[in-house]
C-alpha cells in the first residue's frame, strides 16, 4: 500500500506492506474495534449493531483482489481547493 501526499510546498510518500493489515489478525481487530465503539459518539449506528469476524475477512479478501485489478490506478484519489493531493495506492 503507497500513501502519497503533495502539497504546494513538499510532496512526500508512505510504503506500508498490505499484508500487515489486510490479513485475518487485522479483520479481527477491526471487528472488535468497530463493534466495540458502536453506540459512541465515534460511530453513531443503531443499536444491535455488530460486524461478523466473517463479513470483515470477506471485505480484506476483496481488497486484495482490487489490488491485481487496479494495478497501476489509486484505490483513492482527493484533491483540494487548496491544490493539495493525497493518492492511495493497493
């Protein structure tokens, strides 16, 4: 994964190794983060809310597809006003 962020005064890039997060450790995290701050002022959702460890894997597992799919193209592009942009790259 590349994080790449220009501004109008320096440009600078993030390499961080997909399977660091992207992998069943990860969705384990994520699943007892987003299910543990359901209700607070973090992430207001309904109550009874919760993601499944399974849906969680489902969505890292197409996350690495995108990654064969989108070779070359950023998963985010944001541009400002301000002419600042910040690409992300799988």
């Amino acid at each position: 994964m590349r994080i790449k962020i220009s501004t109008s005064e320096r440009k600078f890039s993030i390499w961080l190794p997909t399977c660091l997060f992207v992998n069943s450790l990860g969705a384990a995290i994520c699943t007892k983060v987003i299910n543990n701050s359901t209700g607070t002022n973090e992430l207001s959702i309904d109550d009874g809310f919760k993601v499944s460890y399974f849906a969680v894997r489902r969505l890292f597992k197409t996350i690495r597809k995108c990654r064969h799919i989108l070779h070359g193209q950023p998963l985010v592009s944001v541009n400002s006003v301000d002419g600042d942009v910040v690409e992300i790259w799988i």
